[in-house]
C-alpha cells in the first residue's frame, strides 16, 4: 500500500516534470522567437556605406585605408574618430536594449567606443548634431580570441543615452599610435559564456545644448589677461552673465592677474568652471594618472585661489573619451561635461585674412539652433566681435545666461537676478531687477 502509493507519487511527479519541462522548453522557444535577432552594422566592404546602406567613414582626417572587410585606421591625433551610423537620421535601439555591440578587431584596444544620439528633430542639419553620447573604454570590454582578432562585446544598457534616437556607432579618444583593424561592428542577442563584463563606470553627463526652453549660453574659455579687462567691460556693459571655463595653471600664476579678474568675475555674478590644470589633449595622455593630474590639480587650483568648487568641466580642444570622462566622474560627482553647439571658430580664423569668418561662424550654427558657445578671448579681432555675438543670440529671442542656469540646475542662481538687457542701454537704471518674461 505505502509501496503503490509512493510509486503512484512518483509517477505522477515525473509525470509532472515532464510536464513541466515541456511547458518551460516550449515557453523558452516562443519566447526565443518573439526576440528580435540582432542585426549587423558593418563588416566594411569598402565605399562610403555600411551594411545598413548608412554612411560611414573616418572624422577630423584620421589616415585610413581599406580592403574588402575591413578598415585600417592609423591615429595620429586624439581628436580623431570613425564613425559607422545605424543611419542618417534616427534609429531606434530600445528594442535591442538587452542585447551587446559586438565588435571584431585586431590590434590596439587604447581607444573609445562611443554610442551617438541625435537631436530632437532627428536631423543632422541642426546644431548639435549628434546631440550626445556616451562612451566606454574599449581595453576594459576587450578580449583575445584568436591570434589575430579579437572581440569586444559592450551591452547596449552600458551606453546611458536616449536609445530611441542613435545616429553612429564610433571610435575615437585614441590614446596611441598603434593601428587599429576593424572587421565587424553588430548587434547580437547573445555573447559567448566565457566572455565576463566589466561593470559600466560612470561618465558623467555630456552636454552640447542648453536644456532650458529659450535659453543661450556664452561658455568662454581661456585668453590674454590684457584682454581680459575690455571683454569684462563688454559684458557689464551689455548686462549679461556667461560661464568662465578656466586653466588651472593661468590662474595660479600671478603675473597673469587671472586669479583677480576671475575674483572680479565671480563677485559680478559669473560662473567660472573648470578647463584642466595645463590645457593638453586629455584623452590623448598616455596614463591615467596624467588625466588625474589634470583634474586633481585643476579642482584644487579653483579651492585655493577662488575659494570655489565646480562640476562644470570644458575639455581643452571640446577632446574627450571614456577615460576622461570616467576620471571626472571618479573625482566630482556627476560631472557636466560642457562641449558646444555655437563655434566662433577663433581658433580658426581670430589671426588670419579674414577674422569677420568668426561672427559668419557664429552666426550659422545660431541659425542651426545652436545655444551653447565656445569663443576664447585670445585675440582683439574676437574680443571686437563679441558685441555683435551677443546681438546675434538676442536676436533669436532667446535669454543669455550662465551654463548652470541653461542647464536647469538647482544649484545656480536664481535668473531673476540677472540685470535685464533692455535696462542695461540706461546704465542709471540697470540695478532695478526686471521681472522673468
Ligand atoms: C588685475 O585685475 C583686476 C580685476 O579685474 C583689475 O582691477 C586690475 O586693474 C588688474 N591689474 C592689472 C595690473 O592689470
Ligand atoms: C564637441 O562638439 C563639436 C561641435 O559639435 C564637435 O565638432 C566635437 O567633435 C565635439 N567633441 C567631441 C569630443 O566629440
Ligand atoms: C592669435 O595671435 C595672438 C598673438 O600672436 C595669440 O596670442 C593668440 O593665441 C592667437 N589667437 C588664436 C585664437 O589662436
């Protein structure tokens, strides 16, 4: 009696996984198949298109050269990049978000992968264009498989952007002169079950455009201390509040007498950020601790001479990757990383035969709908052009203000304390606050 009942249990326990174990094999196939496969990129056939029909090709004149698939990329310069897009205007990855980017390559790992996202309109005719991205540093992800290639696999989720609206997949932010060999770039459900992934760093939040409706933002970067006194004049004169982004070691030295006008600057109400210690390529330092340097000693420049701390951070030459990033990011908290969407293009055409190129410069990536600038005051012609800049962002309709105003954040002052425009042209009036439109 116990025997036939413990035998009938059995029975239908078995039975009972049986059951199971179908119902979970055939529950894990649908679900398999209402998975969307992953999708290839690129495996580099030559021309100017990748797998997706989309274009692809190097930036900022990086040496390449190509053969039937794949692409030798020779940096000589951290500013250099290659990009393959999922397509011109915006592709939507949520759907892959589980998923990994594959990338097959041979050759140096001491570079950045980055994830583009478009802006709003999803149209490269506009500033900014791409809108942002995030970064991660391909050495960490990387593993060797075979003698001569090897694999990288990033989980889409590590790439913190809007995934509704990716434009490329690129590599820049090299860190060595060694080449770099490209035979795959694509999206696949599953990676191998030796592959381990590094934990996603932080990277901080990088920023091309103002967040707040209507707002335009001047963020300049480094001069000549004897021009310093004029372009102070301009901006008293012209009531408006911008965003300093500061050299570390300026700043310290006293025959620049950067460390009183930047006092000054503070005490009128601007902002002053942080621009590195000694202005190099940051992403193109060969070893972490010259980043750190560069940060350590920037933060701590600002502390002693300023009496201020910023989480505001412009990386010399708008040149940064992952690590960079990622260094910022170990050292402040939540670190902005402020690139543009306004070029004055100075560093272009201030000394050359035709300076009036800054304000035309300027004028274009305005009407693109750019609100975030980038001008240095390094030469009279930009310094003289500076009021017409002003004029030009006016026009738009839209108000001046400091970055960490632009950017919404809580900690920034309040814009009602900025002295209006139109009282500014009365210098009598110009302490009376003016109401927010
Ligand atoms: C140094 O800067 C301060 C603040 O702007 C200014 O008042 C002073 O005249 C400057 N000194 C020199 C020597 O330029
Ligand atoms: C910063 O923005 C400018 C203008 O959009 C762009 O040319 C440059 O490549 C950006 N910097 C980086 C590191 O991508
Ligand atoms: C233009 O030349 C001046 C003087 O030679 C120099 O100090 C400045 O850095 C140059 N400006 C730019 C934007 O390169």
């Amino acid at each position: 009696m116990i025997m036939h009942s413990c035998s009938s249990y059995l029975v239908k326990a078995i039975g009972l996984t049986q059951a199971l174990l179908a119902l979970l094999v055939h529950g894990a196939k649908s679900f398999i198949h209402t998975r969307p496969d992953g999708f290839v990129i690129d495996t580099f056939r030559g021309g100017d298109f990748n797998d997706l029909g989309a274009w692809h090709g190097p930036g900022e004149g990086m040496p390449f050269d190509g053969g039937d698939g794949y692409i030798r990329l020779f940096p000589v310069n951290a500013d250099q990049n290659y990009h393959t897009q999922l397509s011109s205007s915006c592709f939507d990855l949520r759907p892959y978000n589980y998923m990994y980017l594959h990338i097959a390559f041979a050759g140096t790992d001491k570079f950045s992968i980055s994830l583009n996202q478009n802006n709003k309109q999803c149209d490269p005719g506009l500033s900014p264009y791409p809108e942002t991205w995030d970064t991660v540093e391909a050495s960490r992800y990387a593993i060797s498989r075979y003698p001569l290639q090897n694999d990288i696999y990033v989980p889409i989720s590590h790439f913190k952007i809007d995934l509704s609206r990716v434009v490329s997949v690129s590599f820049n932010g090299f860190y060595s002169d060694d080449i770099l060999t490209l035979f795959r770039v694509e999206v696949l459900p599953d990676i191998p079950d030796d592959v381990s992934i590094p934990e996603k760093l932080p990277s901080g939040t990088m920023v091309l455009k103002c967040k707040r409706p209507n707002s335009f933002a001047f963020g300049i970067d480094d001069g000549e201390p004897y021009l310093a006194q004029h372009l102070m004049a301009i901006l008293k004169e012209e009531g408006i509040l911008v965003t300093f982004f500061v050299v570390g070691r300026g700043l310290e030295s006293l025959e620049s007498n950067f460390t009183q006008v930047y006092r000054e600057m503070l005490s009128l109400g601007h902002q002053v950020a942080l621009h590195s210690y000694t202005h190099p390529k940051m992403e193109g330092l060969r070893t972490i601790e010259q980043i750190d340097d560069e940060i350590v000693q920037s933060i701590d420049v600002m502390k002693h001479f300023l009496g201020i701390e910023s989480r505001y951070f412009r990386p010399p030459y708008g040149i940064v990757g992952a690590r960079t990033r990622e260094r910022l990011a170990y050292f402040i908290d939540d670190p902005y990383i402020v690139n543009w969407s306004v070029d004055i293009a100075d560093w272009l055409y201030a000394n050359s035969s035709m300076p009036e190129m800054q304000l035309k410069s300027f004028e274009h990536d305005v009407k693109r709908g750019g609100d975030l600038v980038v001008m240095h005051y390094l030469s009279p012609s930009t310094v003289s052009y500076f009021r017409d800049a002003i004029r030009l962002a006016r026009e738009t309709g839209k108000q001046i203000m400091r970055v960490d105003q632009c950017m919404e954040d809580p900690d920034a002052p309040p814009l009602h304390k900025q002295t209006p425009y139109k009282l500014s042209l009365d210098p009598e009036s110009s302490s009376e606050p003016l109401e927010e439109s």
